[in-house]
C-alpha cells in the first residue's frame, strides 16, 4: 500500500516544545469542524483536543493532538491515501472538489 505525505517528525518546535505550523478549521460536509493540516483533514475524536484522519474509516490511522494553547502538541501515522482536494471561494471558504 502506498504512502503518502510526510512521515511524522518534529520539524519546528516552539519553547514550550510543540509544533509550530499553520492549520485552520473549516467545516466539514455534514457541518462539523475540521482541522486543515498540510492539506490533509482531521476529524476530532470524542477527547476534545484528539483528531483523526477524515479517511480513517478507509483504514488511515494518521492523527494529531492539539495543545490548550491551540498549538499541534503531536502528530502520529502516515496517510493511506492522497491529501483531498479543497478549493477556496472568493467569500474564503473552503470547498471539498470531488
């Protein structure tokens, strides 16, 4: 089975050493929110700071975890699959395609 995107490592690391990368929330076709990371999406777990792969029903087992100061404190697995494809709208939102 392939891979795709990075393996996880510690790139950048803040004082406090968490990781240090943009993401952003968008939401998610059934209006849920979804964390954006590195074009890959996660969907929260029931621990409030926990996300997974959106793919995760696919067999992804990639996740991350957000720090209380909203920075990723850890990120673990590779994807299955390549990142989804989004589309930003002149309004700013982001669009699934396909």
């Amino acid at each position: 089975m392939p891979t795709y995107g990075v393996k996880p490592t510690r790139i950048e690391k803040s004082k406090q050493n968490c990781y240090i990368s943009d993401y952003q929330f968008i939401p998610s076709q059934k209006g849920r929110q979804l964390v954006m990371w590195r074009q890959y999406t996660y969907a929260q777990d029931h621990n409030k700071r926990r996300y997974y792969c959106s793919k995760q029903k696919m067999g992804c087992k990639a996740r991350l975890k957000l720090g209380i100061d909203g920075s990723i404190e850890s990120v673990g697995g590779i994807h299955a699959h390549p990142p989804p494809v989004y589309v930003k709208t002149p309004s700013g939102n982001m669009v699934r395609v396909s």
